[in-house]
C-alpha cells in the first residue's frame, strides 16, 4: 500500500496501513512545523526537504509509492448551483466561475467536485456541486519535493476527502449509504466539518 502524508499547518504527518477487512497500521510518525516557517508555503517546503526524508527513514515506511492530502488552508471548499443541463463541461464551467471570482487564469486552480442534490431557484431546477480548488502551484510544489526524494505521488486528497475516507472502512456495505454521519477534525489553523452520506460526502465547511 501506499505511504500516506498528511501535510497539515501545524505538523507533517505520514502512516502506512496494510489493508484487510480491518487496516492495521504499521508505521507512522510526525513532523512538527516550527514557527519560523509556518504560514510561509516556500519555506514550508524547504524544511520538508530538509527533515522529510529522516522521518520516512525513522518510521520504516516502505515502497515509494505515496498519496497526499493538501492543508485544508490552502484549500477552498464552496457549494455552487450549476446548469441542469446533459452537454454541460462542469469541470470548465467551475473552473471559469472561480478564475472570475479570483482574478486568476483557469488553469491556475485544480477543482475536483462531487454531486450533491438538485434545487431549484428562479423557477428552474439545479443542481449543486460541492467543489474543492486547490492553487495549482500548491500542489506542484508538494509533488516536486516528493520527487525529489524519488517518490511517486499516486493521489492527491483534499483535507475533507481524507476525513471521510479514513472511515470508509466502517462504510462498505449497500445499507451504509442511507447512515449519515458528521466528520469533525479540530486542527491547529482551523475546524474541519464534513457530513457524509455513507462514504459520499455531502457538505463540507
């Protein structure tokens, strides 16, 4: 299985699992963030590179192959009502509404989105996404490191996907689809709220 780094505001955090019909963990340590470079992404990524590589070696994690989960700082998460409409390019349509908002160019954010439900506003029926954007240079930053130490990222995660997913285990069966439950992550920077339907998230703040 892949190795699983958690880069947070405060800590840098990575664990290995092997996986079953109950995961068990087999390494896992963290990296705190000191102060002197915490808010600033480039230095950041700087100590990363610096003291990243012992802390691999220190936990005895194995493989390089890696998956990733990006600080939810430096992730926007927002309900948006879309188009109901069959030849719609959601992805460009999002993307095209956040460069607007942001001032940026369209390819300079990474959206991911997932369905939510349709409502109707105006008299016309919609239908809203919840959607994830992630500054492109962001994440490029991260997989740059990572390379560096020639490892190869497989996945990148938003904060709220990897909230959800680390309980997907306890959500496998057709039945848990109808179980709602509220994620809550209280963290150095910020509080994370995920709602879940199953597995499918729902909402996120």
């Amino acid at each position: 299985p892949p190795i699983a780094i958690d880069f947070g505001s405060a800590s840098t955090k990575l664990m290995q699992a092997k996986l079953g019909e109950r995961p068990v963990l087999q390494a896992a340590a963290e990296l705190p963030m000191p102060d002197s470079v915490r808010g600033d992404h480039a230095r950041e990524v700087e100590y990363l590179q610096e003291f990243l590589p012992s802390l691999l070696s220190r936990a005895k994690c194995k493989g390089r192959r890696v998956v990733i989960s990006v600080p939810g700082s430096k992730t926007l998460v927002q309900h948006m009502n879309l188009p109901k409409l069959g030849d719609t390019d959601d992805s460009t349509l999002i993307n095209t509404q956040l460069s607007m908002q942001f001032g940026c160019p369209p390819d300079a954010i990474v959206t991911r989105h997932v369905d939510v439900c349709d409502v109707h506003r105006g008299g016309a029926t919609q239908r809203e996404v919840l959607v994830f954007a992630i500054p492109h240079d962001t994440i490029m930053r991260y997989v740059t490191l990572l390379r560096k130490m020639k490892l190869e990222v497989v996945g990148v995660h938003t904060a709220p996907h990897a909230l959800v997913h680390s309980f997907a285990h306890l959500n496998r069966q057709n039945s848990d689809r109808a179980v709602v439950n509220c994620y809550v992550n209280v963290g150095w920077s910020s509080t994370l709220v995920a709602i879940a339907h199953g597995s499918n998230i729902v909402f996120a703040r």
